[in-house]
C-alpha cells in the first residue's frame, strides 16, 4: 500500500473528491485503484470561514508498479509506503505457568494491562477497590442527585476509572511509533464504540457508550482466563530484601487476603491517595511532580461554535467546538485550558467527605447547552519544597475549604466571570446556567485558591478572549474547585517499567504520572502488560 499524507480538500468535498485526487496524484487509472482507506481525518479551522479537511490515507493498487510510481515521486514528503500498524503480541504465555501477574486498579491503563496479559495467555488477577461500572454508575448519580458520597464508589474509583465520567476524549500527544493508540482504539471499537473513532483526529465516546464497552471487555478478559474482584481494595504492597534486592512478593488485601505474585501493577488512578501513602511508608522511589488547580469555566456552547467555526458552526462533520489555550503570566504562572467539554456538563468528582472537586464531562452527542473546561494555573513540586505528599495535602486543603464555601453539603462554590474580573460578590447566574449537580452556591472565588492562582487567572481570561471572543463575558459562569487535572506524585520506574527500588512493581497510568487521558493510559498499559510477560518468561527460562 502507499500512505498519502496531508491531502487537503474543502469541508464539503463531493464524495469522489478523494478517489480523484488519488488518481491525479498517483498518476494511475481507476482500474489500477482497489481501495482508499482514511487513516486519520482532520481539520484546519484557522480560517473559520473556510475549513479545510485534512486526510492521511492508505491506497490499495493493482496491476500496478507501486516502486515505481514511489520512486517517481519520491521527492514528495508526503507519499510513502504505508506502515505496518498490526499490533504484535510479544510473547505468548507457556502452559506451564505457575504465576499469575495481579494489577492493581482497573481504570484505562490496568484494563488494557490486564486485557492484553489476558490475550497474551498469562490469565491476570485483577483488584479494583471500586464496584463493576454498572452498579458504580448508580452510586455516582444518586450522588449527583442526593448529595449521598460512596467514598469507594463515585467518579474516581470504580471499573473504567475516572475517564468513564468524561469526554471519553481519545486523544494524545505522546509519541506512538508503535501504533499502540490504534490496538486501544481497535479495542473499544470492538467493545462497541463508534468505528469513527480510528480514523477522526479528535476522537471520543461519551460516558454511556463508555460504560458498556468496559463490561463487554471485562468479559473478555474473563473469557481468556482473567479473574477480577470488585471491591477488593489492596491494604499492602508484600516487599522482601533490601536495597538492590528488595523484591515484590504480593499483596495484602482488605479483610486479611495475601495473594502472591512477584509480578504487580500499580494502576491505581490519581486519587489513590490512601495507597500513595501507604507505598511512601513501605519505602517504594516516589518524587513530587507538576499538577494544576483551578475552576471549571462555562459558556453557551452556540458562542463557542460561531467563535470556532464560524459560517460552518453548526456543519455534522466538525460537531461540537472545542479549544485549547495557554496564557503565560507576569507572576511567572502558566494558565491554560483542560479537559474541554463540548456539549457537556460540570460534575462532582470528590472521592472524600467533606470535599468538593469538579470536573467535565460529555455524552457521545455533545448535545447539551454549555461547552466547559477547565481553567487552570500550574503548581511546581518547588511550591511545597518538593515534598511527595505536601502535593497531595495542598488538594485536599482546597477540596474541603471548596466544600465550606459551598454550604457544607457538596454544593460547589461558583461565581459569573464578570464579578470574578472584578473582584465582586457573588451574583445570581444569568445567561449561562451552571449545570454542575448537586447544585451551586453564587459567593465570592477569591478565597478558594491560593492568591497567586487568583492574580494568574484574572490576568488569563481576558486574554484568552482575545483568541475566542465573549470568553471574558461577564455572565459566564466560574465552579470551584477543579483539582485534580493529574497526580501531584510521580512512582519512579526504569526502562524496563519496574520501581527503581522495588523489583516486581510496575507503576504506570495518570497516578504513577506517566499518561494523560485515557488513550495514553491506555497505551501506558500495553507497554507494562508487554515488560510483565517479557520478564515472566525470562524468570521462567532462569
């Protein structure tokens, strides 16, 4: 096959534009072309008026020299020979085997740890502290609708983990030379989520679609072998030896079980913070790491979609609109956007009592009335003199003073833009209506974050208007707090994905701070399930 990159066409392009550009561009007849296959398809929205569509494509021939036609243009850097994006499995597990890896967590990266162990043939035991995602979802709604917390069972612990309450956004900027994205991708469009999502340069799911397709690949990790227990929280981390020989043994669970495995992931998610405690007294390598807080913004959608696209706001192939913004502050703080939400709502994230966390999320149709995002101001590990936990105990202090400011019932905190701006008192909401549940309190931001984050994001909004006009409206709307954009504690680990003090343990996703979202936990998963049955079968071989 040939792999054209970069072909541009106009957003409504008649349907035989493709294939004519490939005939012109290849030179060929249509009798020499077998098949067009779109591997990615963007946008340029730069010029809002007049959005381009930006295709990569694999063409299928016949009857035909492909060497020579590459060799004719080979001075063009966007035709190529296409690669071989199959996923290869890079062992398969003996018959004989005598160990079963454990993952610990099963949010994207323990699911794709222990589903690709499973299709490998190694048959993981996997511990998740939270219930099966169907029964997890009641708990989380009556929670929005009630105010009744279910401390191991809401937005962040549970099966699917914290992305199954989002955008189900599945997109990333780590580098994937081995297509790892595409086998996660594969995978949840084999689960039952829409074959767009393979090919579209901004891929999501939707929280309902999300919650299915994990059923369907729990059962196939079952189907292979696998075990999963649900409400199985890990109490200890087993380690023998010292120094260079301290070695996992296995894990301890709730109620007394120890389960021996020299083989364990650490997938616990970033709000795990009862287990980041307990690995920092057993010992295991952590380090502070970069994190962000701030408030989640709203606005009507409609404005975001005219600002974005404007004539083709509104167009089936661009859907939604969403942004992306940075600013750069004089008080040395960087703000910037996260999480953005088209059509989605703002929701309670908190898995602790008396604590009021925010976060976004959107079905698969991005329907509703308002876009969100999060706006928020980087924290250095320097800020708490590079303290592992002192991260962790700066959220949870602007977790429960959010809870306060909200009335002390889980309500959030919230405030238009126009009074934030301008130091005022909080307001009845007008144009745009918060949509976070259980409900909002209208008072005064200032004192929900550190004064510095205030400053910084008084300087960011009305510049970031200047990229989307009206985001500085002053009838938009601000809810406090949003906290937890990523682990303030990174798990050290080598290259072969072991803790650099603890052999055996194999920390990685959003809590061990090395993914991002769902598609590179997802892919941070496959890595570590390949490191685990690489290094199960050379203790087997020793």
């Amino acid at each position: 096959m040939i792999r054209l990159n970069q072909v541009k066409l106009p957003l409504d392009h008649s349907e035989d534009a493709l294939q004519q550009f490939v005939l012109d561009k290849l030179n060929i007849s249509e009798q020499q072309l077998v098949d067009i296959h779109v591997f990615k398809r963007g946008y340029d929205a730069r010029k809002r008026n007049v959005i381009t569509l930006i295709y990569t494509l694999d063409v299928t021939l016949q009857n035909v020299d492909e060497a020579a036609i590459l060799s004719a243009l080979e001075k063009d850097q966007n035709i190529r020979v296409s690669p071989d994006t199959d996923y290869k499995y890079v062992t398969q597990a003996p018959a004989d085997l005598n160990e079963r890896p454990i993952v610990i967590g099963m949010g994207p990266c323990g699911l794709f740890v222990g589903l690709i162990l499973a299709q490998m043939g190694f048959k993981p035991i996997i511990l998740e502290r939270g219930k099966s995602v169907h029964e997890r979802a009641k708990d989380t709604f009556r929670f929005w609708r009630t105010s009744e917390l279910n401390t191991e069972s809401n937005v962040q612990f549970g099966e699917g983990g914290a992305g199954t309450f989002s955008d189900g956004k599945l997109y990333s900027q780590v580098k994937d030379p081995g297509f790892l994205g595409l086998k996660v991708k594969q995978e949840f469009v084999a689960a039952g989520a829409p074959a767009e999502i393979i090919y579209v340069s901004k891929p999501h799911i939707g929280t309902y679609k999300l919650v299915t397709m994990v059923e369907k690949m729990r059962r196939k990790i079952i189907e292979l072998g696998g075990e999963i227990r649900f409400e199985t929280r890990v109490e200890e981390i087993n380690v023998e030896g010292e120094g260079e020989n301290r070695q996992v043994t296995g894990v301890t669970l709730n109620g007394g079980e120890v389960i021996n495995s020299k083989h364990v992931t650490l997938a616990i998610g970033h709000s795990a913070r009862d287990t980041v405690q307990m690995l920092h007294d057993k010992g295991v390598q952590l380090e502070a790491q970069s994190f962000s807080i701030g408030f989640r913004i709203e606005h009507k959608q409609e404005m975001i979609d005219k600002c974005r696209f404007g004539i083709n706001a509104g167009h089936p192939i661009l859907g939604a609109a969403d942004y992306k913004l940075v600013h750069h502050c004089k008080n040395g703080r960087s703000v910037y956007s996260f999480c953005m939400c088209p059509g989605g709502v703002v929701v309670a994230a908190t898995s602790e009592e008396h604590a009021v966390v925010t976060n976004g999320m959107s079905q698969y149709s991005r329907s509703e009335r308002n876009a969100n995002s999060a706006i928020v101001v980087g924290i250095n590990p320097s800020d708490f003199d590079n303290d592992p936990l002192q991260g962790i105990e700066l959220q949870r202090k602007l977790e429960r003073n959010a809870y306060v400011m909200g009335g002390s019932n889980y309500d959030a905190p919230a405030q238009m833009v126009g009074d934030f701006l301008n130091a005022g008192q909080g307001k009845p909401f007008e144009n745009v209506e918060p949509s976070y549940k259980p409900n909002v309190k209208m008072t005064d931001l200032s004192p929900a974050l550190p004064d510095f984050a205030i400053d910084a994001l008084r300087e960011a909004i009305p510049a970031f208007a200047k990229k989307i006009r009206g985001f500085d409206s002053k009838d938009a709307m601000l809810t406090g707090v949003e906290t937890r954009t990523s682990s303030p504690v990174q798990i050290k680990r080598g290259n072969d994905f072991q803790s650099l003090n603890t052999k055996g343990l194999y920390p990685g996703g959003e809590g061990a701070g090395y993914a991002g979202g769902i598609l590179s936990a997802g892919i941070d998963g496959i890595k570590i399930a390949e490191a685990v049955a690489l290094d199960m079968i050379k203790s087997i071989k020793a």
